[in-house]
C-alpha cells in the first residue's frame, strides 16, 4: 500500500518542531514525510535583532537542519515555495512540484509596508539572517564612510528604529549596546550618533505593562536611545525621513531606518487561495484550514482568537511551538485514524530583552525586570533548544551568559 506523503513547508519554530516531533513519534514505514525549506538551516529569529546590531553572530543564530532531522526519515527539499493548490494537493516549488496527502504550513511572516512612500526600496527589516546580516554590514558601513568624506554627513550616524513594538524595543537595546563599540573602532564620538525609536503610538510597547514599560524606556535612554513618541513615518527615502508629529511635517537625515512597525503573513498564503484574515488562515480548533482538512497552518500564518476576549493571539515563537505539538500529534492521528486534539494555547508570559543583560518580564502574572528577566528570557531560548534537539543542542547553540 502507497504510504501517506505529509510536506511540511517552513524549518521556522512551527515547522522544524513538527518535523521533529513527527520524527520522533511515527515509525519509519508509516508516512513519508518531506521538509521543504529555502534554506539548509533553521534560524531562531527571535535572536535576529542581535545579528543585526551586531551584538551575535549570526553563526550562532544558525542551526543546521540535518543536525536535527534524521534524513532515513524525513526528507530535506532546498526550494523555495512559489504557491500551493489545495485542491489538487499539489505544492509548487521554484525546481519542482510535490504533491501531498497532508500538508503543514508555517512559512511564517513577511514584513507589511502599508504603502508608506519608499519604505519597501529604502528601509531594512529584521526577518531573516540574510536581512540581519545586511543591517550589520551597513552599520559597519557608514561609520567607516563618516571619516572618509570630506564632507561630514549626520545621515551616516543617524539610526532610526521605526515603531517601538517588541522587535524594535528588543533592536534598540541591542544596538545601544552596540553602539559604544562602533565609535571606538571608527573613532566617532559617541555624541554624534542618534539612536531614535519612531512610535505612532503614545508609548511604546502599546499593551504592556505600564511600570515594565517606564522601566524599558529608563535603561533605553540611559543609554543614548531617544523616543519620537505619536509620530507617523510618511515617507522614507535613500537618506533621509519624512515623518508627522502634532500635525506637522518633518524631516530627519538618515541613511538607516529600520522598519520594525509591520508583519504580516507569508503572502505564499494568500496567493494560493485560502482564505484569509489580514493574509492569516483562520484556524479550526484542530490546526487544519476551515475548507481542507488535510491541510494544517501554524506560527504566524495561522489565526486563532483568545477564547475570551476574541483578540487574535499574539504572532509569537511561543505560540508557534505550542501549535507544532498538536499538530504533529493531528497529522499523526489522520494517518492512523485516531481521533484529533484541540490546540489551547498555554501563554507562558512575555519576556522582551532590552540587551545582553536587561530585559522586561510579565511571567505568571509577576512582573520581573533588570537581569533576573534577562535570566528568565536565556532560561527560555535553551528550554527551546533542548526541546528541539536534546542537549547536544543545547550545549552547541545555548545562551549561558546569565550574568555578564
Ligand atoms: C527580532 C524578533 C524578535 C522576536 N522575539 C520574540 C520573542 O522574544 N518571543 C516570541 O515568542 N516571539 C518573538 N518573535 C516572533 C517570532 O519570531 C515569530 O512569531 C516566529 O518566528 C513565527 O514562527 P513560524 O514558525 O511561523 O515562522 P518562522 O520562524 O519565521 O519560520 C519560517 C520559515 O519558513 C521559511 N520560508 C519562508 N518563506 C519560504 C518560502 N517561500 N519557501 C521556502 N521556505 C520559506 C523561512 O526561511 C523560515 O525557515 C520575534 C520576532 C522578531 C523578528
């Protein structure tokens, strides 16, 4: 009898984790399961921040696919996924097409430029390692330029962060770290350099807790950082900025805007047809698509709503792991004919670094922040790693720098 062929399209935190418990918990001769991947290597993106600031190699970042996943028994596809046809169980790749009995989606997010004039030709944004390491060279860049021009350009040394979310919180910090160390090396002084976090809202980190938050934007401008709070990008070009604030129009020289304002869902989704909320599948209670169940979504493709509060849940690694367990298990039980589980997300909390050894924390309820946070968030990265691939992982690619 023909095997079942399961294709998993992603090595993110959704699909890596599927993959890896699939491997685990199937015998060898029950499906045949491919990983379709467009690299060779899984990356931890919530660690791109620091790759990009140039705090962490991105080496570390890395981890290599074939590491984790036994080839006897999972099949590793290098291409990139063009678009899916649902309704022939088919997968196009740019090489080749696969077909599929069950497929799992977590192709993860995109950044959303909400048709912001220049943004997309002239802004960098922290997706992957191939952007990380493209905002680090050009920091590296333009404070080797600054010196070498006759005329001196403020444009050079001007960074600017737009939207105080999570990821531009967490690249504020990382930079302000890094920053110190750039003048040095380019024998820049350190008061020539501005570091400034854009937010259309009212504070930064909208949402969080409000002493966390007073605490984050403390150590930030400790540190040189400075906040443009309720203030619209308008437009961004080559070197420089347009933004409003109080009704007025105005102009910043930079040669650097990281926009860390938007994400949206891998448009390979919408392409293909499902049908989508803000370019996400709304999920069933199982992981599967509202019209083929045999096609499962996860991490920040998939959209599920708090049973409360009928919020969408938060696009978070956390989340995507979670999801990965069940759906596993769901993809398992379609190939034995077992009856299939419900997803419950169990929110563990929410850690945001604020650099190497500071962070802000609200973990069962308590608010934690400084370096016991910083603590809890390493704790959680290598509960990650030691999930994923046991403690060989764990001791190559852990974070153990608890204290310095
Ligand atoms: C800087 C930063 C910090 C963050 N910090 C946190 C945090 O502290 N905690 C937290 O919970 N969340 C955090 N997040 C959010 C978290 O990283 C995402 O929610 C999570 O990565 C989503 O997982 P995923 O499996 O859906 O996709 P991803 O992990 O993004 O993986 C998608 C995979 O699909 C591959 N892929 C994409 N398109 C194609 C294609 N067309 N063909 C083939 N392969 C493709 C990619 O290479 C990648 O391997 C952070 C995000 C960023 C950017």
């Amino acid at each position: 009898m023909k095997k079942p062929h399961i294709v998993i399209l992603g090595a993110g935190y959704g699909g890596m984790m599927t993959a890896a418990k699939l491997q685990k918990s199937m015998k060898a001769n029950e499906a045949v399961i491919t990983l379709v991947n467009n690299n060779d290597y899984h990356y931890q993106t919530t660690w791109l921040h620091e790759n990009a600031a140039g705090t962490l190699h991105h080496e570390r970042t890395k981890i290599k696919i074939k590491d984790v996943i036994d080839s006897r028994k999972i099949e590793l596809v290098l291409d990139e996924v063009i678009c899916i046809k649902p309704e022939e169980k088919l997968v196009k790749l740019a090489k080749q097409e696969l077909t599929y009995d069950y497929l799992v989606i977590g192709l993860g997010f995109e950044p959303a430029t909400f048709g912001i004039p220049g943004l997309e030709e002239n802004s960098f944004s922290i997706g992957n390692i191939n952007n990380a390491r493209a905002i680090r060279e050009h920091l590296d860049y333009n404070f080797a330029s600054y010196h070498n021009e006759s005329e001196k350009n403020a444009a050079r040394l001007n960074i600017v962060i737009g939207g105080g979310g999570f990821t531009g919180i967490e690249f504020a910090g990382e930079l302000a770290n890094r920053i110190p160390q750039l003048c040095k090396e380019y024998d820049i002084e350190k008061t020539q350099v501005r570091l400034i976090v854009l937010e259309g809202a009212s504070t930064v980190l909208p949402g969080f807790d409000e002493k966390l938050v007073a605490y984050a934007m403390n150590s930030l401008a400790s540190r040189g950082v400075e906040f443009i709070n309720e203030a619209l990008l308008k437009e961004c070009n080559r070197d420089s900025i347009v933004f409003e604030k109080d009704g007025k129009r105005r102009e910043l020289p930079t040669m650097t805007t990281i926009w860390a304002a938007g994400v949206r869902a891998n448009t390979v989704v919408e392409k293909s047809g499902f049908m989508t909320n803000s370019g996400k599948v709304k999920v069933q209670s199982d992981m599967s698509t509202p019209d083929f169940d045999n096609v499962f979504v996860i991490g920040d493709c998939s959209l599920i709503l708090d049973h409360d509060t009928g919020i969408p849940l938060p696009s978070t690694a956390q989340i995507a792991i979670q999801q990965a367990e069940i759906v596993a298990h769901n993809v398992k039980a379609k190939v034995r004919g077992w009856k299939l589980k419900t997803f419950v997300p169990n929110l563990l909390g929410t850690i945001a670094s604020l650099g190497n050894d500071d962070a802000i924390a609200v973990v069962s309820g308590r608010r934690l922040f400084g370096w016991k946070a910083s603590v809890m968030k390493k704790m959680s990265d290598n509960h990650y790693l030691l999930k994923l691939g046991g403690l060989g992982l764990l001791m190559r690619k852990g974070k153990f720098n608890f204290f310095y």
